[in-house]
C-alpha cells in the first residue's frame, strides 16, 4: 500500500539515501521540499521498499514493491502525466497505463575514471549564464527560468549542487551539472555544448569533473543517456551500463516534450 510521507518522516530520506541515481532524486526534492506544508509530494510503502515523488507532472518510483495496479491508479490519483523509474519496476505498470514509453540507459562510474584535461575558459558559471545554453539546446522556454533558477540556485547556495561551464567567446559554450545527490550518489545531467563548440572535449572534461569531484565526497556518480553521441563522451571518462530506465507520457502528443533533450527541467 502506498503511504504518504509526511514532514518530520525521516523513513523516507533514509531509504532514498542508498547508491542509485532514484536515491538521489528522492533525497534532492525532499531537501527542498520535504518539511513544506502542502499538497503531498512524497509517498512510500509500508516496508519503504518502495518510492515516489511527484515534481510538476512527473512522478519519479523506485523500488520493488510497487503493485502494478497501484501504481496505474496512483497516477490518476496525484494528477501525473508522466511516469519515471527502472524499466524492471515501471514494465507492468506502463502497460497497464498504456503510455507511450521512452527508453533511456543509466551509466555509472564504478571504476577508474579517464582523466580528461580541463580546458581554457573553465569556470563555476551562475545559473543565469547558463539557461540560454540550456534553451537553445533542450527547448527550455522563458516560463521554465523561475522554477528552474529557484530550485537550482537553492541547491548551489546550500551545497547541494554543483554547476561547471566553459566560457569561450564571451559566453558559456558547454555546461554540465549534478543537480540530484546524496550522501552515496550523484546524477549529472544537463549535459550541453553549444553546436558552434563541440567536438572540443568540453563535455567530456566537464563530466569527468563532475564525477571525480563526486567519488572523492564517497558518491558513484550516475548519468542517463539517451543518445549514441552521448554514450561515446560517457564512455570516453570511464561510465559503464548500469540500468534500463523508462519515462512513460499520459498522451501520445506529449512524445515531444519525453523525446530526447526535451524532456526535462533539471535533471538529469
């Protein structure tokens, strides 16, 4: 059965708080949110094998104990139009719903990291310098800039964040960030060059920074990756396959928004 969690619950970050990148996503938005009065944005199962957390219209669950009937009629329920997890915990459910499905690979650093040479113009760029590259790159729109810049702006202020760039002609020509963590995992995402400027290695040299910087803190660093492009920079610092995961849309003309680089705010 599916419980809310209610502030004051430390169940719920304490069983969010293991190495995998739904870990981290849990334990972000509770940080953030996780004490706020308010309509529910976290929910478990007796046992906490499983999770949720509902962010906009997107409901994130993770674990093994989440009923494929439940989970379809939970998402009626909190009003989601998309669906987020492992493919292993979301396949019966998805089918249930009938939603459109998109299939991501989730990679991670588990063992040594290629060292990558930071290029000219490295930096720690605002959130500000950063959104029009994030525009131009997933489709993000002027109306996506307050909720993005408060949440994101929250998290740097209080170290739960970390943002690098490369400034090259005046502006940030790549960016890469870890936007999700906890104590034993970290998610980079938002992963993006300027088209005038790939092919550099910034991607790469800002990646494995990320990802070093996270396995010194005692972190295994993650990253989802959705197309071949991508997976050749991954793999170039060092991140294997780690996991399937599915994000599943209400309606079929909501493809656009799960389709590749516009499917997200934060993210991954």
């Amino acid at each position: 059965m599916i419980k809310v969690a209610l502030p004051g619950d430390d169940r719920f970050v304490k069983a969010a708080s293991v190495p995998d990148p739904y870990g981290a996503i849990h334990t972000a938005r509770w940080d953030l949110y996780g004490e706020q009065d308010g309509p529910p944005r976290f929910w478990r199962t007796p046992d906490a094998g499983g999770l949720l957390s509902l962010s906009g219209d997107t409901l994130v669950a993770s674990g093994r104990f989440l009923e494929a009937d439940e989970l379809a009629a939970f998402c009626a329920i909190c009003g989601a139009q998309k669906l987020r997890g492992p493919a292993k915990t979301l396949e019966a459910a998805a089918k249930q719903l009938g939603w459109p499905v998109q299939s991501r690979q989730i990679l991670h650093a588990a063992g040594d990291l290629q060292s990558c040479a930071m290029p000219p113009g490295f930096c720690e760029p605002s959130p500000r310098e950063v959104y029009p590259l994030l525009q131009e790159v997933f489709g993000l729109t002027e109306e996506d800039f307050a909720p993005w810049y408060c949440e994101v702006s929250h998290k740097l202020r209080h170290r739960q964040g970390f943002l690098l760039g490369v400034r090259a002609e005046g502006k940030i020509a790549a960016t890469a960030g870890i936007y999700h963590q906890n104590k034993k995992a970290a998610l980079i995402g938002s992963v993006a060059t300027d088209p005038a400027f790939r092919r550099k290695g910034y991607a790469a040299a800002l990646v494995f920074s990320l990802a070093e910087r996270a396995r010194q803190e005692g972190r295994v660093p993650f990253v989802i990756c959705q197309n071949p492009q991508a997976l050749r920079v991954y793999e170039q610092v060092g991140f294997t396959p780690w996991e399937e995961e599915w994000l599943c849309c209400r309606n079929r003309e909501e493809e656009s928004v799960c389709s590749p680089g516009k499917n997200r705010i934060l993210s991954e």
